[in-house]
C-alpha cells in the first residue's frame, strides 16, 4: 500500500517535470525555430542576385561615364557577389561559364589599355543584361533587343536584294555583334538550344556573305529562316522545328562539338571553384 503510493507520487513528480520543461522551452524558443530544426536549411540566392544585379547597374554607368578606375573596383565587386556560391545554385553549366566568362571580358576590357570605349562599353552591356536575366526572369532587359536584332535581318534582305554582298556581310558583322550582347543572357533564361540554333544560323550566314559566288537561293532561304530563328530565341513561336533545315549537317555537328566543349569548360571550372575560395584568386 505504502509502496503504491510512493509510486503514483513518484509518477506525478516526474510528469509535473516533464510537463514544466515542454511548458518552458515552448516560451523560450521563438515560433518556427523548432520546425526549422527539423528541416534542412534551403539555400536562397536571393540576396546574392540582387547584389551582383545592383553592382553590374553601377559597373554599367560607371562605363558609360567614362569612369573606368571606378569600373575596375565595380567588376570586383561584381565577381566577388559571383563567388559566391548561392549564386551558382541559380543557374545551369552552360550559364555559370558564359556569365564568368562575361565577368572576365569586362575585368580583361576595363584593364587593358589598348581596350576601346566601345568595347569597354559592350562588354558592360552583355554582363548588365545577363545579371538583369538572372534578377528579373518574368521581364528581363534583354528581351528589348528582339525588335534589333529583328530590324538587323530585314538589312540582311535589303543589301541582298540590291546585290551588295559586302553590304551583306557588313550587316552580318552588325547583327553578331547585337547578339553576342544578349547571348550570356539568353542562356541564363534557359534558352540552350535556342542559342545553339542561333549560333549555327549566325555562323551560316556569316560564311554566306564572304563567299565569291554564292547561291542566291541559299541565302534566300536563310533570310527567311533568320526570323523563325529570333522567333525562337526570344520565345515568340513555340514551334522550332522549322529552324533544322537551313543548317549543313557539318554546320550542325560542329554546334554540337562547341555545345560539348562550353559543357566541359563549366564542368572543369566547377571542379576548380572546390579549390578556391575567390573567382580570381
């Protein structure tokens, strides 16, 4: 008898313990802390975006005003929001390589002195665009230059129409030069293929415009896919299946080499990242 009851008093002593313990730690610990212990901590690169976004902006003004010494501490800025690794998370192989090589072209531009304003200048605009893709998926910058990029193949057929091949190849040259500007930043927005199909069909057009004694059909028929390949890009036509037959089967096995080489490239500097703890160390 004596024994029960020291047992029950025993019993409740404990689960008034117990009880006051779950009782103090709820009060103690902050709402949500404890589901949070529960649950691996989700990377957000936000932050880490929104900065690289910001100094690329600063870099591009910066540029454009002439003020290359503030440049060259704006792109370290700009690779040292890249190195970090939430950023990377946000992106595929294809895109780490082509927004590092972006990173590259400005700090080798904004270093060298026999670097032009015009080049300082480009280089600026492809890395502000790419970062902007990468901060603003639903309405990116770079989506401005499809009525450019539209109007440099419409001066494609007007050159080709007047039979003024050097005018052609000059317009060629142009329009290489707007895409290369907005190329990084296709990638990013996840436009892989497209870029690839755009590369061939550039690189087509350019071969087309330094022959001698070129088909006129073949150019024709070229032209005429030139809007389905921008189409395409720029996500204005669902269906690319239109864009194979302009490219040589040769034409198209190198894409596919330089696709796999870009692969390889991002692959390998992913590997040497685990290395180093800076972009340019």
């Amino acid at each position: 008898m004596i024994w029960g009851q020291v047992v029950r008093i025993t019993l409740r002593v404990v689960s008034s313990v117990v009880f006051a313990v779950v009782l103090l730690l709820s009060v103690c610990v902050p709402p949500g802390i404890a589901e949070a212990r529960d649950q691996p901590k989700a990377a957000n690169p936000a932050k880490e975006i929104e900065g690289m976004d910001h100094a690329a902006a600063v870099l591009y003004r910066d540029v454009m005003d002439g003020n290359i010494e503030k440049a060259r501490a704006d792109v370290a800025e700009v690779s040292r929001w890249f190195s970090m690794g939430q950023v990377q998370t946000a992106l595929s192989v294809e895109a780490i390589h082509a927004l590092s090589g972006s990173i590259l072209e400005v700090q080798q531009a904004t270093q060298s002195v026999q670097a032009s304003p015009d080049e300082w200048v480009k280089a600026a605009a492809s890395l502000r665009l790419a970062t902007d893709a990468l901060a603003h998926r639903n309405q990116p910058l770079w989506q401005q230059y499809y009525k450019i990029l539209k109007e440099d193949v419409s001066g494609l057929n007007s050159q080709f129409a007047k039979g003024n091949m050097k005018g052609f190849a000059a317009g060629a040259a142009v329009l290489e030069d707007h895409y290369e500007t907005i190329r990084t930043a296709a990638l990013i927005h996840g436009k892989s293929t497209e870029v690839v199909r755009t590369d061939s069909w550039i690189s087509y057009i350019k071969g087309l415009g330094q022959q001698q004694n070129v088909d006129a059909s073949a150019i024709r028929g070229a032209l005429e896919q030139g809007n389905l390949t921008f189409n395409a890009l720029f996500g204005r036509e669902k269906d690319a299946t239109a864009l194979a037959p302009f490219i040589p089967q040769e034409s198209e096995r190198r894409a596919e080499l330089a696709i796999g080489i870009m692969v390889l490239l991002a692959l390998t500097y992913a590997g040497y990242r685990k290395y180093r703890t800076g972009f340019y160390g």
